[in-house]
C-alpha cells in the first residue's frame, strides 16, 4: 500500500473519496520494540512466531446456516491475537463479489446497499478501486484478463450448480476454465491451504504483518470467513496456524490485509463490526508502520465479498 496522499491524484474518484472518508496516511519508520506496536507484533518481530496450540473452537448459532466463534491466539499463554469467524451454508446464503471503484462504501455501507448479513472486504485493488485480479459480479467480468494464477479461487456457479459457492486451488488449473459458466468468482492469492496440505507463501517476509482476511471451505462444504483483530501473524505463519487451528479446513484463501481488513456481520440478533488498524512492511530495509495522518475514520471497500440470506 502506498502512500495515501497519492491516491487523490493517480486514483481518480476513489483517491477523492478516500481522502474524505478515511483521511491520508504514510508509511513511518518504526523499532521492533516501538510502544506504537501492539504486543501480538512486537512479538512476532522478536521471532515467536509460532502459538500454543489452539483451543477448540466454540461456534454459537446466530441463525439458520449461519455460525460465529472468536478463537483466542495465544503465545506462552499471552493473547496476541484473535481470529474473528463466521460460518456460512451456502444453501442458506447467496455470495456476491461486489466492486465499487468510486470507494464511497465503506463496510456499513456494503451491508446497508445489499441486505446481507455478512460483508468481508475482498481481493486486492488498483489505485482507481479497480480489481487487480480477475472477478466476476453478477455475471460481468471485471478485473484483467491476462492474468497469471497459480493460488486460488472463490467461485460461485459453474459445474457445481447455479448455488454453488466453493474455493478452488489453482495449482495446475487455468483460472478461466474454473470461472468459466460462474455467477460469482475472485481470484486472490496467497494460498494459506492448498488441496495438497500445506500453504504457498514461500519468499513472504515474516516481517510483513497485518490484520488478515481469509476464506475457507471446510469438509462439509460451508464457507468460513475469518478476519484477525491484530496483526499478530505474517502470511507464512498465518499459514502455519490454520490446519492447526481446529477448523476442520480443506482449502484457506488470503484476502487483501491491512487497515481494509474489515468484517461485518448482522444476523438473528448478534453484532460484529471490525477493521483493522495494522499493516507492516519493509522498505529499503526500513522497518515501516502504516499510520493515519489524521484520526481513523474507517477504509474505503472497493472490493467487497456479502452472504445474503436466501
């Protein structure tokens, strides 16, 4: 992610609307031990990367097809982080993947314009709002179409039926023969768990930390969406931690990171609003924080993925 200010003038309506609702933001150069890290980041940076064992996951219904638990991540029994998840029937939910390059809808937003009960924030986007990866909306082809995919897919439609809403693993697959005949798809990459096991994010710098998004599928077929509440994990050992992480998964999808990692859902009477404040990285061999320059007012969501009920 760059430096926000530049959005207003390379991104068209969507650097105008970020600006005026979430305010600029930079990169800042930061210490291991800086007091504005969270303990969960400040830990993985001093290279404890690996958490205890994972407690059994308490899901609580909160209607019909629809699933919610928080899983504690914990590392000498210190909290670092939490996974935020909700677990959805696609027999009781329609996905749609949703792009608004304008970026004047934030995750209130997206759940107010559609009905849904749940809105997660998707792949990632150009400066103009744009998909940087391939995607179909309600049918339409968005996003490039030369495109080289070797990581994953969520697909609703195609050979699984009109309904179907399933995660693919790429590996060895031409991504418009998996799309082709879908209602609904989005390419994203890394692969967190792939059909052989284990994850794809090899050469990903441990030091690149952030809140987190994902889509899993587990055995019996529902979709899991899960979103961090800190910025505990890298790519790598997020990938590490989820067959570990007692969800029962068979394929795990990364979504876009950082500050856009939001997750919303309202359903029977239970409430969940969330986005991120973290992202990390390293520039020029700095070690950089990603900070508002303004008060934090919520991200813009070009790109957004909503279960609404059937």
């Amino acid at each position: 992610m760059a430096v926000a200010v530049a959005y207003g003038t390379a991104g068209g309506w969507y650097g105008v609307n970020v600006l005026l609702r979430r305010g600029a933001s930079t990169w800042v150069d930061v210490s291991p031990d800086d007091a504005r890290l969270s303990l969960g980041i400040r830990l993985s940076l001093a290279g404890q990367r690996t958490p205890d064992p994972a407690e059994p996951v308490r899901w609580r219904q909160v209607a019909a097809g629809f699933d919610v638990a928080e899983l504690p991540v914990r590392v000498g029994r210190q909290p670092v982080d939490t996974l935020l998840l909700s677990r959805i029937d696609p027999a009781r939910y329609r996905f749609r993947v949703l792009n608004r390059p304008a970026g004047d809808r934030d995750v209130g937003g997206w759940m107010a314009a559609t009905g849904a009960s749940l809105v997660v924030n998707g792949s990632y986007y150009a400066h103009d709002g744009t998909p940087d990866t391939p995607v179909i909306s309600d049918g339409r082809r968005l996003g490039p179409t030369s495109y080289q995919a070797t990581h994953g897919a969520f697909v609703v439609g195609g050979p699984s039926g009109p309904d179907g809403a399933r995660l693919v693993d790429l590996a060895g697959l031409d991504w418009r023969r998996v799309t082709d005949g879908a209602s609904q798809a989005m390419v994203s990459y890394p692969m967190l768990l792939g059909a052989d096991g284990h994850g794809r994010t090899n050469g990903e710098d441990e030091r690149w930390l952030a809140n987190r998004s994902f889509l899993g599928q587990d055995r019996a077929g529902r979709i899991i969406v899960g979103t961090t509440r800190d910025a505990y994990f890298s790519l790598p050992s997020l990938a590490a931690f989820l067959p570990r992480a007692r969800l029962d998964l068979r394929l795990a999808l990364n979504l876009d990171g950082g500050p856009v990692a939001c997750q919303k859902v309202s359903a029977g009477g239970y409430r969940r609003d969330f986005c991120g404040r973290y992202e990390m990285a390293v520039h020029s061999g700095h070690l950089q924080l990603l900070r508002p320059l303004v008060d934090y007012r919520g991200w813009a969501l070009p790109m957004a993925l909503v279960a609404v009920p059937r």
